[in-house]
C-alpha cells in the first residue's frame, strides 16, 4: 500500500478548463469516498481526493485542478502515459441517515461527487449543492444528473444558477428541507461558514479538510493541525462537526510546506 504502483491512465476527461478526471484500473474493494490518493509522477507526489470509484469496472477516478508546476505536469499526460500511485489514505465520509445535503465548492466537488454517487448506490435522498466561481468552472453536473440529481449549482458571478455563494444557498434551501446530515468539502472559508449553519440549526455534518501533506501516512507530522495535533492524513481529512470544533485554526490559518502560517 506505501510503495507506489506505477499504472497506466485509462482514459482522460476534461472536466472544465482548469480540471481534468484522470480515470485508472483500480481494485476498490476497500476505498470509501472521502479517502485520497497519492500521485506520484516520477518527480514530486501529491495528495489528490477520489472523484469516482466504480465497483462495478473497478475503476477510480483522481479530478485534478491545474494549480502549479505539479499539476500543469499531470495534465500535459495522455491516455496511456502513466503515473504512480498509492493508497487510499485517510478516514473517507459516512452515510448516517435518510435524507442528505451534500455541498462542494470548486475542485472540491471531486469526494463528494464519489460520495454521492455511493449515497445514491444504497437509495439514500440526496440533494446537492455545487458551487464555482463561474459557470465554465462547475462540475460534474451532467454526471449529477444521471443519477436523478437536479443540483442546485450556484456561482460567485451569477453566469450560472443562483448568484452568491454556497452558504447563501444554503440558507434558502434549508428553510423549506429538514436533512439528517450535510457534508461538505471546498475552500475552508466555505465551510467555516457551513459549520456555522450547522451548528445553530444543531445538523450533523462532516468536513473534508485540506493541509499541507508530504507523506500521506502519518509520519512526516506536515499535516498535524492546532492544537489538537490531528494528521489531517490519518485522523482525517473527513472531521465530524464535534471534532471539528476542536480544531482551533479551521477557518483561521494552515501552514505551507515550510510549516508558515498563512490566514485563510
């Protein structure tokens, strides 16, 4: 499991201008939506969350935003070309309930997408909400709507859907819906205003959060957040809400490789 396996890349999908869905042959028997995978491209390795896990052609999916030298490298790859990779890491995201709110911003529609689609695979009713900058930048809303999922897609610019944020939306959908559960996973100042939400109206919900990671498994301590010490690699990346009130930096600051601290 810690030493990379070095596989070919099944097939490509552009999912916007910036993200691309990198599909691979992949046993995923043990894999639970919310884990991640380590990307390794012969030069650098990178954390990377699980868009799509297939029982059924055993497949896995790895949705990657081009963000850097690391990224731009990844997505200038064909089909055929190959990376390495290893895992799953981290502790994935439960289905507690019957009715579900599902909420991901940006890039960080990847978990949840693959969270969605197990949630749809055991009948559970849900509802999501996926939220971009512009309407170029949603995803997955086709892939959303073959499992008989209307999204409520919304945009920073109003090119798409409803205009505002996510927890804006959030707000007007919850006044006419009761939900077991939300879970979430996108920029941090997001979902600091989600655990908000939820902690007023006393929903359970879990949290996908990101750090800085160099191993992926619990030994380098990069990703350890104050003051409780939690890897995010290991205890995480998926946080229950009571944890998440114990984590005093979430919506405040993380730390870059260096170990600095830079506000969220």
């Amino acid at each position: 499991m810690h030493v990379p396996k070095t596989i070919e890349i099944k097939r490509i999908i552009n999912e916007t201008k910036t993200i691309k869905t990198f599909i691979f042959d992949w046993d995923t028997e043990n894999i639970l939506p919310g884990q991640f995978m380590m990307v390794w491209n012969f030069k650098d390795e990178k954390p990377m969350s699980i868009s799509l896990i297939d029982p059924i052609n055993n497949e896995i999916g790895i949705s990657i935003k081009n963000v850097g030298p690391f990224t731009e490298a990844v997505h200038s790859l064909q089909n055929g070309d190959k990376l390495g990779l290893r895992g799953p890491y981290g502790r994935g995201f439960e289905i507690v309930g019957s009715k579900i709110l599902a909420i991901g911003g940006g890039v960080g529609m990847a978990p949840i997408s693959a969270f969605v689609s197990e949630a749809r695979r055991m009948d559970v009713d849900i509802d999501v909400i996926t939220a971009a900058t512009t309407k170029d930048e949603l995803l997955f809303m086709d892939k959303l709507k073959s499992t008989d999922i209307t999204p409520y897609a919304c945009t920073d610019d109003g090119s798409f859907g409803f205009c505002g944020f996510a927890t804006e939306y959030m707000e007007k959908i919850i006044e006419d819906k009761d939900y077991d559960m939300v879970v979430t996973c996108g920029p941090e100042v997001m979902m600091k205003g989600i655990f908000d939400i939820v902690e007023r109206l006393k929903i359970p919900a879990q949290f996908s959060l990101e750090r800085y990671m160099k191993c992926g498994m619990g030994i380098c301590g990069q990703c350890c957040v104050d003051d409780i010490g939690w890897r995010v690699c290991v205890e995480g990346p998926v946080f229950w809400s009571d944890e998440i009130r114990l984590i005093s930096e979430f919506g405040k600051y993380k730390r870059d490789a260096s170990g600095i601290k830079h506000k969220i």
